[in-house]
C-alpha cells in the first residue's frame, strides 16, 4: 500500500508526487494520460519562470520530474471507484476500471477538468489552429484579430469583455434568447464598442483554409436565415467540466460538479484531498493547478504523522 496515492497526472498530481516524494514516503500516481489537458496545449506563456514552452515539453518535463523521485506511476489507467475509509486513519481504497484495487492512507484527487465541446464541424479540426478554450491563455495570441465567443453566460461574456480589450473585434454567439451572464456583466459588455452580440444564433460550422480559422458559420434561429463572420479565432466558452462523476454519493461536490476543499485540500473525506481544475479553487491555471497540488500533499503529509493507523 501506499502512504500518499494520487489520481490524476496534470499538473496538480505531478506537483503533489514532487511534494510527497521528497518528503520520502511511498508515493503513487495513477492517470489515465500524464500530464492532463497540457497535452492538448500549444504554446504555453504564463507558467512563471517560464517565458515559453509548448504542451508536450511541459508534460515531459512533469514526468521527468516525478520520475526522478521514483514515484510509482501507473499511466493509461482510470479510477472507477474511491473507498473511503472505515474509520479515520484507515486504507483509503481506489478502484481502478481494470478491477484492481489501490490502497492508501491518504489519497489525492487531482484529475481535473475538461471543456464541453461544441461539437460542430471544423471545431476538432481547428483546434490550437483558431479554435481556442481559454482566453487567459490564448487571448494574447488574437492581439489585433478578430474573434467570437460562443456561450453568453458568465464565462462566455467574461472572455469577450477580457478579449475586447486585446483583439480588434469580438462577437459574442449565444444560443438562447438572452445571455445568462450577471447583468453587470452584461452592461460593461453592451458599453464596449468593439463587441457585437448576437442571440439566438446556433454555430454550425467553424471555417478554414485547411491551415487556419477563417470564418464561422451560424443560423439566425428568429429568421432561419444563415449567415457566415469572416474571423480568425473561436473562443468555445460553454462549460468547464470537472472529471469527477465518478466520486458521485462518495464526497462532496457542489453543483458543478466541483470538488469542494478548504484552504488545505482538505475534501469531505478524512484522509482524502483534492488539487487543481477538479475542485472549487477558482481560476482554472496550470501555476494555479502546481500550487494547489504541492499545497493538497503538505496537507497529506501533515495528515499521515499526525494520525495514527486505527
Ligand atoms: P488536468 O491537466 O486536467 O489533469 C487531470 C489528470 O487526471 C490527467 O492526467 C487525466 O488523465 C487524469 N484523470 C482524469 N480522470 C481520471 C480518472 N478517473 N482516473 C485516473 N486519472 C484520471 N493553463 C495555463 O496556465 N496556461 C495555458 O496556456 C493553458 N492553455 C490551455 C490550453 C488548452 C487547449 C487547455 C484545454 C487548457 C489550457 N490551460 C492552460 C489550462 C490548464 O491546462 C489546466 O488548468 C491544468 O492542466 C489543470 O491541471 P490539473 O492537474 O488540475 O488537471
């Protein structure tokens, strides 16, 4: 068994082995694909100290990291099931979907989020190629471009307003009548002269040349009339969903799905912590994500020597 058992290889479960690792205590990570959503990321400008690097080298560089400390990495399997303990102190169990089960006396949970895709042709095709998920990210990529939001809810409206300010023009695309944003929300993005809002508009299709986005488009549901905007970047902003259906009835989560944690990690289960985009620590960042896990595995740690076996 395991002191320290971590599920999920993002960079919330790679900083949490770092930390469990050297606090030398026998330490396990099980992912389904270490190094989590950075796999799919291009380019990579906000990692602190980092002035540039892409998906795949950060991911490496997560595994040579945790490598190097010799924690047991499990790659290509999913937890099925969290057992919690039978009394405070005791083996938390993982069930893997292979039937195998992991003990532990703490566990990790670090398994992260994912977006909710618009499932429209060229979306797939053009993604890291026009097709973007996160304006904190990529928003600086579209600098005097122009680019639509889809989704006019709180995300969808917070990234036009955040991308008004760095592209030339945003059109902000929401299926229903109305955008669900707060009306705050709403105000500042109707007073900006570089946005165009349109409801009731279901994309269709994202455009492009084979290389890049060029267009998008959309049905006008009022008229049935369809319409296509020349544009260089789409922002699909209609919903972050947190990989943790799994854990459902077993710990508390709130009603995104969201892990909820203290200031330390701590989850609703004694033993078991949580890091990173599967939780309820707001902004959703691969620094935010590091520090959450190193902090979730203190935690663990602090745990485990204060908490004798039952
Ligand atoms: P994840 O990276 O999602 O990792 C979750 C891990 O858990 C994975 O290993 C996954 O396989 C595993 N897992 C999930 N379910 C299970 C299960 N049941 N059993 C076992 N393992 C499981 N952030 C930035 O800071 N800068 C950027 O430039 C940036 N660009 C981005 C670009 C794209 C296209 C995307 C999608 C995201 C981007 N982000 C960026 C966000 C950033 O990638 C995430 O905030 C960060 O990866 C979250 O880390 P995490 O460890 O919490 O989760």
């Amino acid at each position: 068994p395991f002191d320290v058992l971590i599920v999920g290889g993002g960079p919330a479960g790679a900083a949490a082995a770092v930390y469990a690792a050297r606090k030398g205590i026998r330490t396990g990570v099980v992912a389904q694909r270490f190094g989590g959503q950075v796999n799919d990321t291009l380019a990579i400008e906000n990692y602190i100290s980092v002035l540039e690097t892409d998906g795949p080298k950060f991911a490496a560089a997560l595994e040579a990291q945790v490598r190097h400390y010799g924690v047991d990495l499990i790659n290509g399997q999913s937890a099925a099931a969290l057992l919690p303990p039978e009394a405070v102190g005791g083996y938390v169990g993982v069930r893997l979907d292979n039937g195998a089960t992991l003990r532990a006396r703490s566990v990790i949970l670090a398994t992260g989020a994912r977006w909710r895709n618009l499932n429209v042709p060229g979306e797939a095709e053009y993604k890291n190629r026009g097709v973007a998920y996160c304006p904190h990210c990529d928003g600086p990529l579209f600098k005097g471009k122009r680019v639509a939001v889809i989704g006019g809810g709180n995300s969808g409206v917070e990234a036009a307003i955040d991308l008004a300010g760095i592209v030339q023009h945003v059109t902000l695309l929401e299926y229903a009548e109305q955008l669900k944003a707060d009306a705050v929300l709403v105000d500042k993005l109707r007073s900006l002269p570089n946005v165009t809002v349109l409801t009731q508009a279901q994309t269709l299709e994202v455009q492009g040349d084979g290389q890049r986005v060029t267009g998008l488009r959309y049905r006008d549901r009022a008229s049935g009339a369809e319409h296509t905007i020349a544009l260089e970047g789409v922002f699909v902003q209609i919903g972050l969903v947190p990989n943790t259906e799994w854990l459902d009835g077993v710990i508390e989560r709130n009603r995104f799905g969201e892990i909820v944690v203290d200031a330390k990690g701590h989850t609703s289960v004694p033993g078991v912590f949580a890091a990173g985009d599967c939780t309820t620590v707001p902004y959703k960042q691969i620094v935010i994500a590091a520090g959450e896990g190193a902090k979730a595995a203190l935690s663990a740690f602090d745990y485990l020597i204060r908490t004798p076996v039952p």
